[in-house]
C-alpha cells in the first residue's frame, strides 16, 4: 500500500519533470527560431543559453530561499557564522585574507600541481557510501 502510494509520486514526479524539460527544449527552439534571421545563428544560440541560465538562476533562487532552515533561538554562532559577521565589520581585512588565500594556492598549485591535482580529483569524485 505505501510502496503503492511511494512508486505513484516517483512516477508523477517524473512525468512533471518530463514535462518541464520538454517545455524547456520548445521554448529553446521558439527563442532561436525568433531570433536567428535578427542577429544570426550563433548570437542566437549564445540568447538561448543565456535564457536558459536566467531560467535556471530563478529556479535556483527559489528553491534555495525554500530551504533554508529557521535559526534556532539561543543557539551559539557557528564558525562560518563569526567569519561572516567578521567580514561584515571589516570588509579590507576579509577581502585582504582572501586574495593573501588566493595567492597561496596559486603558489602551491605552481610550486606542486600534483596537490591541485589532488583536490580536484578528491572535489570531483563521487562521496563514500556511508558507514553502517
């Protein structure tokens, strides 16, 4: 019965996904079709993938301001929370600590690729499975 109920909304869900992004491709079309004798075809290309990133950019927006969780009352302020607050009260001193960041890992990505390649393979590789 819930597995009944679980499968019916992967299903709709995917029927609605299906059909976003096939509204998505139509409205691709229509924007360079419409376009495409005005500026030509690689402006026109260049158009739909900057609507289509705007589009994205919307949604993104929406659905991050949806998730963010409601602070708790009394609760002390985390370590991204002190750096924030730091970089509000002192915007030199944080946008010198980042180009001084900056600069390091341009140094050390020079002196030793082998660490750069080292930390984009480790942020491009998928998560361990949990453990049990």
């Amino acid at each position: 019965m819930i597995f009944g109920k679980v499968a019916g909304m992967v299903a709709a869900f995917a029927a609605i996904a299906a059909a976003a992004a096939i509204c998505m491709v139509a409205v691709a079309f229509a924007i360079y079709a419409g376009l495409r004798e005005l500026i030509g075809p690689a402006w026109a290309a260049a158009a739909v993938a900057g609507v289509v990133a705007l589009i994205a950019l919307i949604i993104a927006a929406v659905i991050s301001r949806k998730a963010r969780p409601k602070p708790v009352k009394d609760a002390p302020p985390s370590l991204a929370d002190k750096i924030v607050e730091l970089a509000k009260e002192r915007p030199v001193l944080a946008a010198a600590a980042a180009t001084v960041a900056a600069a390091a890992a341009v140094v050390v990505a020079i002196k030793n690729p082998r660490i750069l390649t080292a930390i984009i393979a480790g942020l491009a590789s998928p998560p361990p499975p949990p453990r049990r």
